[in-house]
C-alpha cells in the first residue's frame, strides 16, 4: 500500500471507524433504494405487486449476505488495525515478562531523567514565578558597567526614569530580596521578603486573596508607609488562617508594620531560589536595607527590577531603548552615570537570583539526560533486535500469507509505542516525585530552606509527548528495519549458527553496543572531571583560614538596639568572647566572605591616579572590627590592621587588597596614601593578601576595608577564631550572649569550610547528578554489552563445540568471548574519547582548574569502563567456557 | 499491491470504474448500465456489485455521496476520484496488454 492510497482511503475508514452505526444504516438504505427499484421496475413490466418483489429479492440474492459482504468488503477501519496490533503487541510482550520489565526499566529511567531535567528548566528557568502573568515577555533588568562583565543593581531614580521613558516596555517594576526577623507570639524566625514598588502586585497580575496590594505612591517617602502583604503560607502558619488578619499590626526588623493583604496560594514571589514571605513597599528600604535613605540617591545601585515588554518586542529592541535612556541619563548625570548602563536578560539568565547559579548546572543536565535516553533506546532497541531475530520465523510466516510489510512494521511499531508509553508514565512519575528534589541537594542557608521547584505543565508533558514518540520511532524502527533483509525462504536457509566475532549480521547489534559504550564513557569523563574540579574547588585556599573560624550573627535589629546601644554591645561581647579559653580572637564584619549577602560597591577616587576618561572607577568593600584579618588569618603585607581606636572620632581609614594597591598605587606601597570613598577622603594604613570574596572561582580583583565603626550596621556577622568545637563553642556564644541580653537570638553557627561548600553547592549538585546518571548509564552499557555477548555465544554453540572438540581449551574459549566483548568496548571507546573530547567543553563554567581533556580523567574512565565491560563479558565467556562438544556435535 | 487480482473480480473493477468515469451513478444504475453495456452478457449480479462498489470506495478509488436522485428519492451516488482515474487507466492498459496477447493465441490458425 503507497502512501497515496492510503491518504485516499484515510477518509472512508474513519468515518466506518467513527460513525460505524450510521455507516451501517447508509448501506441498509442503499440496498433497500436498489430493491424498490427493481420492485417498481417489475410492476411496470406488468408483474402483481407480490410477485414484483418476490422476483427482486430472487435477482438481488440474499440482502443478509450482501450486507455481510459489503461489511467484509469496507475492512478493518485504521484503528481497528491499531487496536488489533495494540493487544497482539501486548500479549507479544507479555509472553518475555523479563524482557518487558527490563525495557520498560530503561525507558523509564531514561524518559523520567529527561522529564524530571525538564520540569527542572521550566520551573526554575523558563516559568519560574508560578502566578505571575505572561512571564514570557519578562526579562530582568539590572546595572551594568562599562570595562566590567556581571551586572549590578539598578538606582532607584534611574529606574523611575526608565519606567516613565521606555515606550516598549508595558510594565517595569522592582522586587529586591531581603529578609527579616518576624516574631509572633514566642516563636522568632528569619523570613525572606521583597522590596517592591508600589506598582508590584498590578503588574504581575497577582491580586491578593483578603485585603488590597500597594497603592500608588506608597513607595515613596522614607520610611514613611510601614504597610506589609503577606503570603498565604505565612498566613496559614503563622496566624492560622485568621481572617480577621488585615489590619493588624506586625513587627518585622522590629517595625510596626499594618498587614494589609494576604497573597493567594501557590505564589511565590518572584526570586529564583527561595519563596518570599512578605512584601514591602520600597518607601520601607531604609528598615531592610543597609546604607540609609536611598530612593533620590542615584549613586545608590541596590535595586533588582523587571521589566515586561509590549506583546511582539523583541529583546533586542527594547535593550536599544533602553540602552538609550540610560545614555541620555550618562549625559545628564555624568558625576554618578559616567560609564553606567542599564541591561536587560531574559528570566533564564536573570543576573541576579539563583537562575544564574543553576543555568550551567540545568545546561549540562539537559545534554546528560538526553544521553541516558540514547543509551536506554539503545538498549531496548537491542534488546528488540534480539526478539525480531528470534521472531524471524513468525514474521516470515505473516509475510507468506500475505501481510504486507507495512502491516509487520506498523505492528513493530505498535510494539514500540506500548514500550515507549509505558515508559513515559512511569517516567513522568519518576519526575513528579523529583520535581523537588534538586532543592534536597542544596543546603539550607541561614535556616531558610531554598525553593526550587519543578513544574510539570503541559509543556513538560508535550516534551515527555514528543520523547515518546522519539523513542517509539527509534526502538521500533530498529527492528523494523530487519524485515527489510527478511525474505520467505529465510528460516528455511541453513541454520543461524553464528560465530563470535563474525561480523556482516550482528554489525547492528554490536554498532548499537559501541554507540552505548562511546556515550557512557562521555558520561564518565564529565562526571570525573566535574568530581576533580570539586575536590579542587573545595581543597584550593580561599586566602582565609576554614577550619578553626566559625561564623555567626546576632539580630541585634530585630531586638530593637539603636546605634550606640548596638556599639557597646559588639564590643561587650569581643571582650567577654576574648577571654574564652581556646577564643584565639573575634571580630564583627558586615559580610562574611562567600555567603549570599552582597558587597556595596563605592565610586573611588585615588590619589594620583589618573582614569581613563570612559572609566569610573568603583570598588567593593566590606566594614569590618578590629582584629578581623588576624581572626581569618588573611596575612597582612604592611601597615596595620583596624584597631578599637579606628572610630567614629578618629580619621577615616581603609586597608586594600594586593591587587588593588598594584592597580591604583602601580605597585608602590600606598600605607600613608589617600583615598577617596563615598566622597569622603580616607587614608590607607595597610595592605593584605587577595582573597576570596564572593566565589571561590572568581580572579583576584581590588577591594577595600573601611572600620566597622566608621560605616556601622547594627547586623553584622561576628567571626570566631577557636580551637574549641563547633558545639562547645556555641554554647559558650550562648552563655555570653545571654549574659548580656536574655533577649537575643543567634542565628545558625556555621565554620568558614561550611560556608565554603555552601557555596560551591552548584557543583555539588552537577557533580551528584551527573554522578548518578553517567553510574546509571554505565549500568545501561554494561546490560547492552551483557546482552550481545549472551546472544553471540548462545548463537554460535556449534562453533564453540567445533572448536573445543579440536582442542580449544575452556581459557582458550574464555579468552575468545572476552576479547570480543573488549573489543566493542574499545570501539566505543574511541568513538567516546573523540566525542568527549569535543563536548566536555561545555562543562566550562563548572570546571575549575582542570583542563576538559584532563588525560589522568580519560584513563580513569577508561579503567572503569574496561572493568565495567570485562564483569559484563564474564558470564558469556564462562558460558561458552562450559560448551559440551559432545552435546552440540550430536545436536 | 503486487498481487495481480483475480480476472472475474478484476474486470467487474475496471468495470465499475470506466463507467463511472463516464458520469457520477447511484447503484441501480451502475447495475442498468452494466447489463446494457455489456448486452447482459457477463450477467453481473447486483449481489456481488454492491460489495464491489463498498471495497472501491475504501480503497479511494470512488467516492460516495448521498443526493436526490431522477425520481427524487435519496440515493447515494459513487463518482471517480482521482486515484480512480489513475487505478482505471493502469488497469485498462493491463486489460488491453492481456487481452491482445490472449486473442492473439486464440486466432493462431491451426497449421
């Protein structure tokens, strides 16, 4: 049947399939119309009207049979043949119980890994902000510098600017993370929340479920509109439920704030990484935020915004408006723009939330799952090569009488979609219960868990969908294209005594053994490489000491301390910590390096150097106590560490980094230079070593100390250098806390290692998962290799007898079966080794410091894999080892 | 379809398609002009012409469609599609091939 007739008749066989009744009544009616026909025909001829239809029915035959005829005659309509394939398929199936569960197995494995990498990209990447209207026309908008890649916060009067001039964008608004202490009843806890413009809630289409969202003009004044929403689950949890909730006062930072609406379920803000508690309108900055009053500050870069564009305009577009304004805004305010432009990303690379830290880690995924796919149809289809092999006899037999061979490769087909659907359900389950499992794999930070959650939309299905239907061609079309080499006279042709090693007929079977072997060994590299780098991550020095340094904070905000009541109590407690026995020293710092807290950045101007006139040099520091650079052990070069002295009342004074002095100071000693921060002149008074200050990946760059006194915030971190344990050292932090407020709470007490491996937790996770799924796909290869070598010897038992008859011993045949079974790996092997050398490339961003074509890498995949391939021949090999040469020869 | 039809089911094909080629029928007169075309002398009966007819429209040779006939009743009337068309011109040339060398055996003159 050509593809035109069956286009042509598509038509007539639906309709039988789907109005079969009316069909049927048409046919009826037909006839009925033939004999009153030939009736009328016959009393014209002159017959008695009895007679007249006597004599039709005679000539017309028996209306029953004709009826049954043309029935027969009209076939099978399409889905008839389908659902007979389907339950023929099935019972096909069932008949080799093991073979289907193996199949199934892989299929599932392998379509579950790619759906649940799906629901991953969609809910953290693509959709992330479940509730949040048309998400596809956001993109992220954030500060960028001139000379500088990465971005930075936006100003908040640049961003209004923006907001009234952008005649692409529909809507642009601002949510930037922060946290607070909230306190209800007894029962105290950090909770993340947003800063947001006042517009927030109406431009992501989100209404609250009691109360009202912001009002215009609430985002402006300081500190002027402690107004607060809530989310449903705060609600839920922490005030039961209680309907009567609006209007009620809330301390958050230790502010009254009035609820003022409750948001409905299943939002979730909008930051990538964890799910907002509560949202504030950004005339409440200066209680979240550090630095004061911001909003007419345009040098205060702090805001992280998004802007959605009009239906149909593309990004590159509205970064050229936007890229526009923000020249125009260089121009008219050179002293804080010069060199500052305003950037826009689409949600998957939002600069500024997790979706940047997960993208590499998501990229690689997709391409690792989709090579367990591969490797799990490779199997199935060998697996199905082996069955059509077997089942030569039984499709010669369909062809003989007369099935045509569409027909036998539709029923393969079938076949292969009972698998594949099979497959697919039981992979979307398998990724519905990891929908939220990469957030499992990240610690928590600061007791706050991470939100990252996998959406199973219809889009994941359609993808799942379109998978299957993949898999489906590929598994069946594999043994379909055997019928091609079937003819009638097949099985009766001498026997299939094969040999090992022979190649023409099984070069399908081993090409997919060598095809499996190649991908898991891409899979094995990536995962030793990544695993390298990890142990190189975590083993390299971040330029402080991690082991005998914990870290640890007070929420000294939360319990009401004003700014001198906060300064004695700091140096209160480094005085009664000092005296610990095992406290080596302490000191507060504003940031502790490598946690999620970000650095300000500041303008500088230096003594006697000279910028470019396109360059505005800008700066990140951290405030920090006295002793700090002892406490972390980062080595001082010259001058002097901050002391008590350092104060409000003595003269400013910074430290700078290795890397800054050689930029600004071109290499001479800047002790006794100045500096200018934040407008004000300082001078320098020592140099340190480089550390690391964000990640551990990051390059030396310049940056800067200022006094915690002369910059102060009430909740820094305080650093503990101590031999004591970790537990010990906590209660006795306790104990000295209590001692001078019973009041406070202590946040989590971490080491610097732990803060650490917190951070290099992207790795982490693409080391586990890539780790599990290239274990899962070297177990597939080793089952595929298991197999073919099973098959050849169980094929060729007549040679094996023939030789053993002759003198071959059971080592000589050993050695046969398993030199065969390391010559596919080898093949793929190689296939392998081009290959990755060619794609471990895109590991880049997770690599760190380990070249992708790390030989030491490639030969300890090598060895596992040869040791993987040599326990999978070992079985066959032993089985041929025990050929009975007397049996097979009488056979 | 590589399996050459049977000659009687063949010809009553080839049939019902020239003469549907002819002009849109219902079935009663594709039966009419059956007999009067081939002078009763095939003698097809309406028996096997209706399942013949069913077995053409789904291969997609015809099509059926179901309109007011010369004495206003409703019958369905079968037309050529144009697979028919392209069906009816392969078998008409197999036919005359066929029947050529056929008569060319049969008016061999005894020697």
């Amino acid at each position: 049947m050509d593809i035109e007739q069956w286009l042509y008749s598509l038509p007539p066989r639906l309709r039988s399939f789907f109005h079969p009744h009316q069909v049927d009544q048409e046919m009826k009616e037909e006839l009925r119309e033939h004999l009153e026909q030939q009736i009328r025909e016959n009393i014209a001829k002159g017959m008695s009207p009895e007679e007249a239809r006597r004599s039709a029915v005679r000539t017309m035959g028996g209306i029953p049979q004709i009826e049954q005829q043309c029935r027969d005659a009209r076939g099978g309509s399409v889905l008839d043949d389908f659902t007979q394939d389907l339950r023929y398929g099935l019972r096909q199936l069932l008949r080799s119980p093991g073979f289907f569960a193996v199949a199934i197995l892989c299929l599932t494995l392998g379509i579950g890994a790619n759906a649940a990498v799906f629901s991953w990209v969609e809910g953290i990447l693509f959709r992330p902000y479940p509730a949040v209207a048309h998400q596809e026309r956001l993109f992220a908008l954030a500060g960028t510098a001139r000379g500088e890649t990465g971005a930075g916060g936006l100003s908040w009067p640049d961003f209004q600017d923006l907001r009234r001039n952008c005649s692409l964008c529909e809507e642009a608004f601002v949510s930037k993370i922060t946290g607070s202490t909230l306190s209800v009843g007894d029962h105290a806890e950090t909770v993340r929340g947003s800063i947001v413009s006042a517009n927030y809630f109406a431009a992501i289409g989100v209404r609250p479920i009691l109360g009202r969202g912001f009002e215009p003009g609430e985002d402006v004044g300081s500190d002027s509109h402690p107004v607060v929403v809530i989310s449903y689950q705060l609600w839920r949890d922490r005030y039961k439920g209680d309907p009567e909730i609006v209007g009620r006062m809330q301390r958050f930072d230790n502010v009254p704030h009035t609820i003022i609406g409750v948001t409905p379920e299943g939002f979730y803000g909008t930051f990538v990484g964890w799910g907002m508690q509560f949202w504030v309108p950004a005339s409440m900055e200066e209680t979240f935020e550090s630095g004061g009053y911001k909003l007419e500050d345009r040098d205060a870069r702090w805001i992280e915004a998004y802007v959605r564009l009009k239906p149909g305009v593309r990004q590159s577009q509205a970064q050229q408006e936007i890229s526009a304004i923000a020249a125009r805004l260089e121009t008219s305010y050179p002293a804080t723009n010069r060199g500052r432009s305003i950037g826009i990303w689409p949600l998957w690379q939002t600069p500024f939330n997790h979706a940047r830290t997960m993208l590499p880690t998501l990229e690689v995924m997709v391409a690792v799952v989709a090579f367990v796919l591969l490797i799990a149809c490779a199997n199935v289809g060998n697996l199905l090569l082996v069955r059509s092999f077997a089942r030569r006899h039984e499709m010669s037999v369909r062809l003989a009488i007369g099935a045509s061979r569409v027909r036998l490769v539709k029923q393969l087909l079938t076949e292969g979609l009972i698998l594949s659907a099979l497959g697919t359900a039981g992979g979307l389950l398998v990724a519905y219960w990891c929908r939220h499992a990469l957030v499992l794999l990240l610690p928590t930070r600061s007791g706050v868990a991470m939100y990252l959650p996998g959406q199973m939309d219809a889009r994941v299905m359609a993808m799942s969908a379109i998978v299957c239907l993949l898999v489906t061609l590929i598994v069946g079309i594999i043994p379909a294209f055997r019928t091609r080499h079937l003819d009638l006279a097949g099985p009766l042709k001498a026997d299939s005594t094969g040999v090992v090693g022979a190649r023409g007929r099984a070069w399908m079977r081993s090409g997919l053994v060598v095809f499996q072997v190649g991908l898991s060994f891409i899979l094995l590299v990536g995962a030793a490489l990544l695993l390298e780098s990890l142990e190189k991550i975590r083993s390299t020095s971040p330029g402080f000491i991690t082991t005998s340094v914990v870290t640890t904070g007070v929420s000294l905000v939360a319990a009401g301390y004003d700014v001198p009541r906060a300064k004695i109590f700091q140096d209160e407690l480094i005085d009664r910590l000092s005296a610990l026995p095992g406290v080596e020293s302490a000191a507060f710092a504003c940031v502790t390096p490598l946690g999620y807290a970000t650095y300000s950045s500041t303008p500088i101007v230096v003594d006697g150097y000279q910028p470019s006139l396109e360059e505005q040099p800008s700066v990140e520091y951290n405030q920090v106590g006295p002793g700090y650079f002892a406490t972390l052990g980062i080595p001082l070069f010259s001058g002097r560490e901050f002391v008590r002295t350092d104060d409000e009342n003595a003269p400013l004074v910074a430290i700078v980094n290795r890397t800054m002095a050689t930029r600004y100071w071109a290499g001479e000693d800047p002790v006794g230079r100045r500096l200018q921060v934040k407008g004000r002149w300082t001078r320098v008074v020592g140099v340190v070593a480089d550390s690391k200050y964000e990640s551990m990946r990051e390059i030396p760059r310049p940056f800067f100390y200022v006094p915690l006194r002369q910059d102060f915030e009430r909740g820094p971190a305080l650093n503990i250098r101590t031999r004591q344990s970790l537990s010990s050292m906590r209660a006795a932090l306790v104990r000295e806390v209590r001692a001078l407020d019973a009041n406070l709470a202590l946040y989590e007490m971490i080491t610097l290692q732990e803060q650490v491996n917190r951070s290099t937790s992207p790795q982490l996770v693409a080391v586990t998962l890539v780790s599990i799924l290239g274990g899962l796909a070297l177990l597939l290869a080793g089952v595929g290799l298991y197999g073919v070598m099973s098959y050849a010897v169980a094929q060729s038992t007549r040679e094996l007898g023939l030789r053993m008859a002759l003198g071959a011993g059971a080592a000589n045949l050993l050695r046969l079966v398993i030199s065969r079974g390391l010559r596919l790996t080898a093949g793929g092997v190689l296939f392998g080794t081009v290959a990755a050398l060619a794609v471990t490339r895109l590991l880049g961003q997770l690599l760190y410091n380990v070249s992708p074509h790390d030989p030491v890498v490639f030969g300890l995949a090598l060895a596992v894999m040869t040791t993987t391939a040599i326990f999978a021949c070992l079985l066959p090999a032993w089985r041929a080892s025990r050929t009975d040469p007397a049996r097979v020869l009488r056979d | 379809m590589s399996k050459p039809s049977d000659l009687v089911q063949g010809t009553l094909d080839m049939l019902i398609l020239k003469i549907l080629a002819l002009e849109p029928l219902n079935g009663w007169a594709i039966s009419q002009r059956l007999k009067q075309m081939s002078s009763e002398v095939l003698g097809v009966s309406d028996g096997s012409l209706y399942p013949a007819l069913h077995k053409l429209e789904h291969r997609g040779w015809i099509r059926a469609h179901w309109k007011p006939s010369e004495n206003n009743r409703r019958a369905k009337f079968y037309s050529l599609t144009r697979l028919g068309r392209k069906q009816l011109e392969k078998e008409t040339a197999n036919w005359n091939r066929v029947s050529a060398a056929i008569s060319g055996i049969v008016q061999l003159k005894e020697a």
